[in-house]
C-alpha cells in the first residue's frame, strides 16, 4: 500500500454563506484557519455537508480555491466533485485539479439509481481522467446506490482510486475479504469511526469535527497509536453530539451549530431551512455540554 492519503480526522467543513446568500470566503479562511489551529488532519470542502449540490460549477471551485489557498500545504484537501453526470463530474474533478486539489471525492451517482455496471464503468471513467489520488463515497441513505464489494473488487485495477469513504459500515469485511488491503477506508459515520478502525480504517471524514476537530483527530490517534481506551473513550464521549448533528438532515444541524458558537456561518440554501425550534433547542442543550472553549478562544483572537 502507498501512504494514506491522510490518517486521522478530515473535516467535512461547512460552507459558510453571506446575507445576500453568496459564498462568505473571508469567513471561510477563518474556519480554514480555526481547522489548522485545532489538529485537523485534512480538509474536505464541497461534500455533503458543505452543500455542493446547490453550487453553480464557478461557485464550486471557487470555493475548494479558497481553501487551496487558504490550507497552503498545511494539510491536504480533498475536493467533493462528484456527480450523477459522469462527464460534469470529469470536468469538476479536472478543474479542482487544476486549483490545486490532492484528492477527489467521487459519491455514488444520485437519482439516476445505476446498474453495477454503469456504477464501475461512472467511476473508471472519472478515475482515469483526474490526475490525482480519488476517495470514493459510498452513502446509500443519501444517493439510493451501494458500492457493492464486487463493483469494488472490479475497481480495484484502477491505479488512482486509493480510498473509501464508507457509510454502509456492515460490507467493509466482505469488501477486505474480496479486496485486501487495495483500499484504505475512512468512516462516514461519526458514531462508527472506532468500529471500523478496528478494521483497519485510517480515520473518519467527521461531521462533528466542525465542532470538535481535536478530539475527532485525537480519538483516531490514539486508536493507531495502540491507545484503544482512549480512543473507545473518546467515541462514547461524542456520541450525544452525533445525534444531536444528526436530529435533522446533515448539514442542517451542523451549520445552525457552527453559527451558533459565533462562527457566524449563516443558513442552509434551499431546499435546507432552519431546525424545528424542538431540535434547535437539543442541539443547544446538547452543545453546553461540551468544552468548547476552543471555539471561544479562537474567536476572541479573530477580528469580525
């Protein structure tokens, strides 16, 4: 195996908005900045969470430049450029390369629910028209489509797919039994991640890490570093947190979250609204729970 394109925590960082709607880049740099300062590990911007699918194709590079710029080698980024149109996704891809990207990540192809084969052909094809290393999404509950373990094992020849981000958690044994070590894996489940070290994950591309970028980073290492009790600690410890990011659908709860600690990010663009007031009030009865005094300590030596 070639080294891990990261180990640890990656953020799936929120993309903060204007009142006008518009990307706010300068409060962009900031939660960069506040990432490098608190143990991220790498980056990810226009994934899920960073509401991608509501972004015209400028917009969206714009934005992974941004963070370009604004990460400067520090850690790597990895660049959502995934699409149900595989020749938008090669063109997404190819221009996120050329602001300077280290990795794509590629989800499952959305609505049009393809065949196993139109799945590995979709993937091929973007694959072996980027020039760097690609992480693959695999999250059934939001595209309707699995990365089946044979569709994997047929990837397995394409030299530049190097990972996996992986909800369906449940395969990931069957997928090392069909394809060894070919892949590393990182959860997309927060509530997961230590499970699916255990199976020789390399980390956890981390909703919370928004919120909790050190602990997320903190909980990988110490699993690798052969600190199992600290890491399975750590785990139980933001569990209430995950279900409080995950009581309304991702980025929702994360981007009020974010805003609210004086991040200042703004809404959600629609189709996403504002939390019910029932689960606005868990999320924040949920956050004085924790020590954010990271969050507090960052701001205060931020000029607004």
């Amino acid at each position: 195996m070639n080294k891990p394109i990261f180990e640890g925590s990656a953020v799936a960082i929120v993309t903060p908005f204007t009142s006008e709607g518009g990307v706010n880049f300068k409060k962009l740099e900031q939660l960069v900045d506040f990432h490098l300062q608190n143990g991220t590990d790498a980056i990810v911007v226009c994934g899920s969470t960073g509401e991608a699918s509501t972004m015209p194709d400028d917009e969206h590079i714009a934005t992974i430049k941004c963070v370009v710029d604004a990460v400067n080698h520090k850690v790597p980024v990895i660049a959502g450029t995934g699409s149900n149109d595989t020749a938008h996704g090669i063109r997404l891809t190819k221009r996120a390369c050329e602001v300077g990207a280290d990795a794509a990540l590629i989800v499952t192809p959305y609505y049009n629910k393809c065949t196993p084969e139109g799945l590995y052909r979709h993937f091929k094809t973007m694959a072996e028209n980027c020039d760097v290393p690609v992480v693959l999404y695999n999250v059934p509950s939001r595209t309707n489509v699995n990365i089946s373990p044979d569709v994997l094992y047929r990837l397995a020849e394409v030299e530049n797919i190097k990972a996996i981000k992986e909800c369906n958690l449940s395969q990931v044994p069957e997928i090392l039994s069909a394809c060894g070590d070919r892949y590393d894996f990182y959860s997309g489940e927060d509530a997961l991640v230590v499970p699916l070290l255990s199976m020789g994950g390399k980390g956890v591309i981390s909703v919370v890490a928004n919120l909790l970028p050190s602990k997320m980073s903190q909980m990988v290492h110490a699993y690798l570093d052969g600190d199992l009790k600290t890491a399975r600690d750590i785990q139980i410890e933001v569990i209430p947190l995950v279900k409080a990011m995950f009581c309304e659908v991702n980025p929702i709860p994360v981007k009020e979250a974010v805003d609210y600690v004086g991040f200042k990010t703004g809404e959600c663009r629609l189709p996403l609204c504002g939390m019910s007031e029932k689960n606005r009030q868990f999320m924040i009865d949920t956050l004085s729970k924790y020590d954010l005094s990271h969050i507090d300590s960052f701001l205060k030596g931020v000029a607004d």
